[in-house]
C-alpha cells in the first residue's frame, strides 16, 4: 500500500515536540479533505541522540553515531527523502549526508526559501538558535552568500533569554518561554533586522500566534515545506531515475 | 544508542494530524527538563490505509493488509510494543495482534484507565466515534463488562454532527469542526452521560481547551498515557522475559 519512494522520512526528537509538530505542519500546509491525500511519513524521534550544543562546544558525547544509525532506520523503513527538524544536528549535515543516499533536506535552503516567500531577499535579518549554531556560523555560511547579513543576539541576551527560553520548551514549558523569547526578537528587529530566523526547532513552538514587529521564520513549518515540496515533485524525480 | 525494546511504535497517519498530536501528548504527558529523558518513538503515518468506517460498513477495501504492513514496517524499527491512535483500527484489533508479537495498547483499555481517572468509574456515559466504531459496538463491547453503560449520538447527531465534524478535521479545518462536535456532547451529557468519550481520534483535536458540562475523555492523550505507562515498566518487564 505504500508509495515506494515517497515516504518522507524525518529524523526528530531533536526535541521530540518539534519532531511531532513538524508532522502535523506538515498536514496543516497540504490541503486534503482525507487521510490518504497526505503523504506517508515515517519519524523516528530519537531522542537518545547526544546534545549538539554540547559536542559542538563543549566536547561532550559526539551525536554523529546516533544520528546515523537513525537515518539507517528511515532509509530501511523506505524513506526516499529524510528532514531534520533540528537546527543545530545541521552542524553534521556533511557527514549525514556522505553517509546516505537519500537526499537529506537542509533546514537553512527551508529557512531561505520562508524567507523570500516572506518577501525578504536578501539585506540585514535577524537569527536566533543554540549557542552552538550561531558559534559555528550555520546561518551565515549558507545565507552569506544569498546576500543576507545575520544579526545574533548578544550574549548577554543568549544567556537571559534565548538559552533559558529553549531550556523551557524542553521542559514542556511553553507558557513560561514565550516573553524571553518575543523579547530577543524585538531585540533584533531594533538593531535592525528585516525578518527574525527561529533558527532552533523549539523556538517556533511558543511564538506560534504572538505578534511580532517583523516576519519570524518558523524553521520547523520551512522544513515542513521543503518535504511536501520534496513529496509533490517525487513522482517526476522517481520516474527520472 | 537506542534503548533496545524500549521504543514505542505508533501506527498512525489514521489520521496524520492524530498520529502527530499523538507523539506531543506523550511528551507533553513526561516530566523531563532535556531530549533524552524522554522515550524514543518511531511513528509511522500509514495514510494510505484505507477508510475504516468504509471498509467496516460499506464494503470498502480491507484496511487490514496495509495496517499489518505498518505493523511490520514498526517491527522492524525496533518497536517494543504498538499504539494505534485511530479508534476505528481497533476493529481489526484481534486480527493485528494475532499477527504480532508485539503488544498492541487496546484505545479502549486506555479510555478506560482515563474515565476511572475521571472519576467515572461506572455508570452512564456518552461515546462519539465514527459510524464503523458506533455500528460495530467497539466500546460497548469492552466497556459494559465493566459498569458502564455507553450512549451514542443519535442518527440525526451523527449526520449533522458528528460526520462533518470528522470531516472538517480531516480536511484541517478545526475552527469548523468545534461547535457540531461540542454540541454532540452536550446533547449526551443531557441524556445523562456523566462523561463522554472522544472516541475518534480526530474529535478531541478542536476540543481541547474547550469547556463542557461533562468531563470528555480525550483518546489520543488516554492512548499516549497508555503508552508512556508501557514504556516506564518496560525495563521490568523485558528484565522478566
């Protein structure tokens, strides 16, 4: 009964809200009127995967093990194509991707392409996300080059409002995230910045509804995007095999 | 890295905005302040299984062969043990475990432990699913052996109510789906039912937060609860094997 080859695979639990929410924006950005006009979707939320930041910065456990043994679950569940709801795992997506034929959707191309549709092309934007995403420079080295200018949050604003905004949504307090993180975004958008990245799959879950100043780009509906973009073009992409 | 025999399996996509909302209840439903305190899952969103109420009362396609397809498919993951967040599936319970060695969590048995926590340990109480459920009697069945005594919607409700309803869930749109489906509750809370059971995993999706007479027994939570119970004896009970 499966569609050979279209299942989207998805890699989560990375956290596992955000692995769950990235399958019902997924539903939510497919109009249908039943089940079986959504694609099939296999996710392993994984979250025994070792922090990121943490090996990115700190040299705690290396998550790039883990990773892999679960993108070899969704490519031996038939996955044709594998999203990471997780900003900061793209910091491995060469080694992913090396690793797997499948193609692995980069949350950064799912940001940019949110980013024109919210009519910013290029200039100064706004990116928030882990301490170990913006220390490597995950945002810039992809958008850079696509003519945009990354503003991050100080540091000061990384350890009062985005570090324990993050910290509460994995603790399933969204309630409690919500203000520290609209006030970070407020921040960027005085210093100038056009449009703000949620450039970390728990940051979206609280902002959902709040108002800000200036577009907010919800990585986890991106790259929810990107995979139902990947899932409608797949038939032509199978059939050119 | 992953815990072997300890990842729950979900056979969703039944459907795929139930199965999602599946995942976020079991989080949701775990004290844990990072990733890894919580279990691991692999969900796979079989929309392709076709129509249940169909299948159970039309002549329509048998789901079961790409419902045991799924179970395979979870098998194969890792999966320790099945949940199935579609009440209707529960149907063709005893022929999918009979193809298993796996548990497969009964919905039913969850909405059981749910009305007991309720507070509802007997009596009358109102039960709201598909026709396919409600037609081939699936909470009666498990539920009057133990004191209750279930009410269902009657055939105009159903028609005017609880089918598009449903319906509008199933085509996203929820705004549309929460009035018809809370006045079905409210029209068995006053025929008497102490508590009225969500039982389609689609209903409780426009009605949570929403207020009623009567406590309203969400399947995808009680099922999700169900599940994490599972997965915090399952050390003791795989040490037992």
């Amino acid at each position: 009964m499966s569609e050979a080859g279209r299942i989207i695979g998805v890699l989560g639990g990375m956290g596992p809200l955000a692995g769950a929410d990235f399958v019902a924006r997924l539903t939510l950005a497919h109009d249908g009127t039943q089940d079986q006009d959504h694609p099939e979707v296999v996710l392993f939320s994984a979250t025994q995967v070792p922090n990121r930041t943490k090996a990115a910065l700190e040299g705690g456990a290396d998550p790039l093990p883990a990773m892999l043994a679960g993108i070899r679950l969704l490519e031996q569940a038939g996955a044709g194509c594998i999203a990471i709801p997780c900003n900061t795992a793209h910091l491995w997506y060469d080694a992913m991707q090396a690793a797997t034929r499948l193609p692995i959707l980069h949350i950064v191309n799912a940001a940019a392409a949110a980013l024109r549709a919210a009519g910013v092309a290029g200039g100064t934007i706004g990116v928030m996300g882990t301490p170990g995403t913006l220390a490597l420079r995950l945002y810039e080295q992809r958008l850079e080059p696509l003519g945009y200018r990354c503003l991050t949050p100080s540091e000061a604003e990384m350890a009062e409002l985005v570090i324990p905004g993050i910290a509460a949504v994995k603790a399933n307090a969204l309630d409690r995230a919500r203000a520290p993180l609209l006030k970070a975004v407020e921040s960027l958008a005085a210093r100038g910045a056009r449009a703000v990245v949620l450039g970390c799959t728990e940051i979206p879950l609280p902002l959902r509804g709040a108002g800000a100043s200036v577009p907010m780009i919800d990585t986890i509906d991106a790259q929810a995007r990107a995979a139902l973009q990947w899932w409608l073009e797949a038939p032509a992409l199978l059939a050119a095999q």
